[in-house]
C-alpha cells in the first residue's frame, strides 16, 4: 500500500510540473521521411543522418514544483555535427500540435544554416536565425508565429535572471540587436527556438580513430530499432583496476552513483530484456567508453578472422589497388584498398534445388519470348518484300488528293538484337547471417535470388555476370566471382552459387568500383549494375556512417561516368533513408518482404531493361 500511494505521488507531483503540453505533442518518428526532404530541399547537406537527440543537462532554474519533483534537470534540443543532425524525440512546447510540428521544420532549416563559430552562442543563434530569414523569406511568418507563441510560455523570473531573460525575448523578436548576457547565477532558460547552445561532441568516431584496426570492435551490427537510437555524448577512459575486496567497497557512498565508472561486465548471451541498461544511458549525461583486456570482440576474435590458407577460398588474382574518397578532404586517395578476386574452391556442380524448379519453369516460359528472333519491319524505306497494307493506305491517300512525300511502302526480315550486359553485384557480407523466417536466412535468400535470376537470363540470352563481395578492412576486400560474363550457365556456376557463405563486413564503395572495371571491359552498348545488398556500407575501420555512404555514393557517381546504369534492390527497411542520397530517387528498389526477393529480382530485371513479362 505504501508503495502504490508513493508512485501515485510520484506520477501526479511530475504531471503537474511538467509546463509541457504531452497530448499534443510531435514525435521525430512521425515526421521523419518530410524532415528529411524539407533539410535537404533547404541546401542541407545530404548526407547527414538524422537523429534523435539524447538530453543534456539543464543548468537553469527550475521551479519549486520541479525540483519537488526532481524534474527537468535534463533537457532535448538540437543540434548539428559534421555527421547527424540531432533533433529532440519529441516536440511539445506549445498547447498547439501544429505548432510543435512547425517547430520541428523550423529547427530543420536552422540547421542549413553556418556554423558562425567565431562568436558567442547568442551571437551566433541570431546570426543562424536571420541567415534563415534571408535566405527563405517564406519562413518569417511561421517564424513570427512560433515567437509570438512562445513568448507567453517563458517564465517569469526575477532580479539579474529577468534581465537576461528580458534580453533573450529581444533577442528572439528581434534577431541582432542583442551582443551579450549579462553574468548570471544560474545558466539561461534555454529557448526551443535555437540549436543548442554547447553541443554535445560525439566521441566514438574519435575513439574508434585511436584505437588500433585489431583492437576495435564490430560495429557493423544493426539495432533492433536504430531509428529510436540516440546521438550521445561520450569520453574515453582508462579501465580502473579493481584491486580492493568486497568490504573496502562502501555501499552507502556509491549505490546511487549511476555515473561511476564501474567494471561490469556485459552479457553476451542473447538478453531479452535491455530496458534498464537503456534507463540508465538515458540517465547519463556522458557515457564513459574503456578498453579492456577482455572485450567482446576478444572473446569472438577467432569467428571474424580470416580461415586459413588451406580452409579459405581460391585467390584468382591480386591484389587490385582501388581508391577511396574522403569526404572530409574532398578527394580520393589514390591506391587506399586492396580488392581481392576469389572463387570458392570447395564448391560442387549441381542441379538446380527441388524447391526452385516450378518458379524456375514459369520463369523460362515468360522470359523464353524475350529471346533474340527475327521479325517482319513493316513501313521501311527498303527492304525484301512490297508492304501491301502501306501501299494500299498509299494509294488512298493519293485518291484522296493529300500528298505524301517519301513514302515507307517496304517489309523488311530483320533479326532482333539488344546489345546489353548486365553485373549483378551481391552483398555477402556476415549481417546476411540473420534469419528472417522460420526456414530461412537472408544469404539463403539471396542463394535462391540469384539462382533464379542466372535461370531467367539464360532464356533472354543477355550477356550477365554475378558476383558477390565482403570485407574485414580496406586492405582485404573479397569480390568472388561467381559467374563471368564469357562462362555458360549451368551446373558449375549454380555449384558456386549454391557455395556462399556469410563473410565479413560491407565496403561497398571498392566492392562497386571493381563492378565497374569489370563491367566497363565488356563491348555491349548498354551496361547495367545491379546492387543487391541488406543494410549501409560500413566495415571495422572508420568506413562507418557518413565517410561509407559518401565514398559508396562516389563509387556510383564514377560508375555513371563510365557509361554504367547502377540500379540497387534492397531488403533493409530503413534503406529510403540514405539509399535516395545515395543512387537517386528512381535508381532503387526496396523489397519489404525479404521471402519475395527471389520471385521479384526477375521481374525487376525486366522491367529495367524496358521489357515486358
């Protein structure tokens, strides 16, 4: 009983300090996808991901209620780093959800903004707010209408605070007139309207770039729910040694020490239930990353690397010095990655599976008709034979007294021939380990795929190749070759097909400039890549995040510029947030039911070589 009237206390002393309004709130979850368009319609740069932000501390004052309720110490607002935009989880300052919405756009457009690092923070927040205004006028009135809206929700302070709150509202109606605050006990209130002030610097990239290759860990796994993860402030620190026993360890001064660095260590047996180690993270207002002797990626160091020379596949040839581009100097460095051709060399001709035999005959019978044949041209200037039905509809026209000038009155036999070659690149890399059905893995998957695929374009008589790629560091990318464009389909290549296995991590940007070379080579007119992949570039290094998607977009603008038409089919559901920066808007497909992909993949080819089924 005691227990329940403490909650209760509890939710209702919270409820009524908190100034928000929750029941017409804006979740970042909602509007997503038309932030993202509004941002980079604005001349935001593209490839920035977009983020909720985690909370920072609130070092302003708070009303009696909310320190009763131990209340708002933390605070979301928004920020922006060289690699994310962070936006606030949620949105509920104002009694309106329009306006909240609006207060999402306008934050968006803030951070289209210059950095103005020269200057103060209230400098700068104006600067960014009239750089806005400026630039896209059709933004004042929403701007005025957030203002007038907000003004009435500031708090109403006293002394030396009213002073510089007097000054913000100033600041906020009329951006530039204010140079400075005056010295104050307490930080100001903070204003929903600006990025924050002292953001947060993210610190894994800084800490991955420290660590050695061999001591850093996976990363290249996807979250169960990686669009609720949150951009988070970190630091490095040294492992402390637990040297003291039990009884010098006192209780009383460290049980609510969330924030002390203590040696835990972390499951790695599958845990179903994480909410707590996340109550905790949130808690936080800097997460404190230390390397240990006994990391997880020690204890599994042995899965990730490469099988030996005996065990691993055939090397054809290598290595092949590729490029890479850094988008932090905007350029390539010249000979960064070593792309490694392999062939699995304990693979066995065979048939094609018992389970893809009917949907492989119905296939053939579609594509059969697509085959090269010869077919009668009517209407041409030349050719064999007279076209009757021209020169009757000739001859009617002339009785008729219109005049026709040169006209087409022959047929000719001509054979019908389409001058393509097709490189259908698949990703091998160890997420398409997952299962995503009862029977099924994504590389089981991907097997039937390109199975069905070689079957179906036997029957068109096209020029294709398949190959597959994975990576462990830029210095070891494997591009297996599992059928070329010179070998005949059949049963060796179904038994390389029927071989592959999950392999290491995705480099997709040397794995598609070698698509290119290979491609390129070949004498067709036309030249399409096919990209089947399951998720983002990203391997053990620093090819993560931003510096994998830029270098793979690079990767494809140079595949355009050799005359290639890249296309890439995806199974990842969260592939429209980056794959449009990366290939365009009509240069992907996203297949949302991974079983479909090997009845789809077919059909897509199809279409993309303007045919039809």
């Amino acid at each position: 009983m005691e227990e329940q009237v403490g909650q209760f206390w509890d939710r209702l002393i919270t409820r009524v300090a908190d100034p928000n309004h929750r029941h017409e709130g804006a979740k970042l979850s909602e509007l997503r996808k038309p932030l993202a368009v509004f941002f980079r319609t604005l001349g935001g740069e593209p490839g920035l991901s977009m983020r909720a932000s985690s909370e920072t501390n609130n070092q302003s004052r708070r009303s009696w209620l909310q320190r009763l309720a131990g209340s708002h110490q933390r605070i979301a607002l928004a920020w922006r780093d060289e690699d994310t935009l962070c936006l606030p989880e949620a949105l509920n300052v104002y009694p309106q959800a329009q306006l909240n919405r609006d207060l999402y756009y306008w934050l968006a457009a803030l951070a289209c903004a210059p950095a103005y690092s020269e200057v103060n923070w209230i400098q700068r927040s104006q600067q960014q707010t009239l750089w806005v205004l400026e630039q896209y006028p059709g933004l004042k009135s929403r701007y005025r209408t957030l203002v007038d809206a907000l003004l009435p929700l500031r708090p109403h302070l006293k002394g030396n605070e009213r002073e510089v709150e007097t000054l913000l509202q100033q600041a906020l109606t009329d951006p530039g007139t204010v140079e400075d605050l005056p010295t104050c006990r307490t930080e100001p209130t903070p204003v929903p309207l600006w990025l924050h002030p002292c953001p947060p610097i993210s610190a894994p990239a800084k800490v991955a770039a420290a660590m050695p290759e061999d001591e850093q860990s996976n990363r290249g796994g996807q979250s169960e729910d990686s669009k609720q993860q949150k951009k988070r402030r970190a630091e490095r620190s040294e492992m402390p040694e637990d040297k003291g026993g039990l009884l010098a360890l006192r209780y009383e001064t460290s049980l609510f020490s969330l924030a002390e660095m203590v040696k835990v260590n972390r499951e790695t047996a599958d845990e179903e239930d994480l909410s707590q180690a996340d109550a905790n993270a949130d808690d936080l207002e800097k997460l404190t990353i230390a390397r240990d002797n006994q990391t997880i990626a020690k204890r599994i160091r042995f899965d990730l690397d490469l099988p030996s020379e005996a065990e691993d596949d055939l090397i054809l040839d290598g290595p092949i010095l590729l490029p890479e581009y850094d988008y932090r100097k905007q350029q390539l460095i010249d000979d960064y990655c070593q792309v490694i051709p392999m062939q699995a060399q304990d693979s066995e001709p065979c048939d094609l599976p018992d389970h893809l035999r009917h949907g492989a005959q119905r296939l053939r019978r579609q594509f059969q008709s697509l085959r090269p044949h010869s077919q009668w041209l009517r209407q041409q200037p030349d050719g064999a034979e007279l076209d009757l039905e021209a020169y009757s509809h000739f001859q009617a026209q002339r009785a008729a007294g219109h005049l026709v000038a040169e006209p087409n009155l022959y047929a000719d036999l001509r054979q019908t021939h389409r001058d393509l070659a097709c490189l259908l690149l698949a990703d091998l890399s160890l997420s398409t380990d997952a299962w995503v059905a009862q029977q099924a893995r994504v590389i089981d998957i991907i097997r039937d795929s390109l199975m069905l695929f070689g079957e179906t374009l036997q029957q068109t008589g096209d020029r294709f190749a398949i190959c597959g790629f994975s990576s462990r560091y830029r210095n070891h990318v494997r591009f297996h070759t599992l059928k070329g464009f010179d070998q005949t389909y059949g049963r060796k290549v179904r038994g390389q097909l029927n071989a592959i296995k999950p392999g290491y991590y995705t480099r997709m940007g040397a794995a598609i400039r070698r698509a290119t070379q290979v491609l390129s080579e070949q004498p067709n007119q036309q030249k399409l890549l096919l990209i089947l992949t399951d998720g983002k570039p990203n391997d053990l290094d620093k090819y993560e995040g931003r510096y994998g998607i830029e270098d793979t977009r690079e990767a494809i603008r140079e595949a355009r510029r050799a005359g290639l038409i890249p296309f890439c089919i995806t199974i990842d559901n969260e592939g429209e947030e980056y794959l449009p920066y990366l290939f365009g808007r009509s240069h992907y497909t996203l297949i949302r039911r991974a079983t479909e992909l090997p009845g789809k993949l077919p059909q897509l080819y199809a279409r993309l070589t303007r045919l039809s089924s």
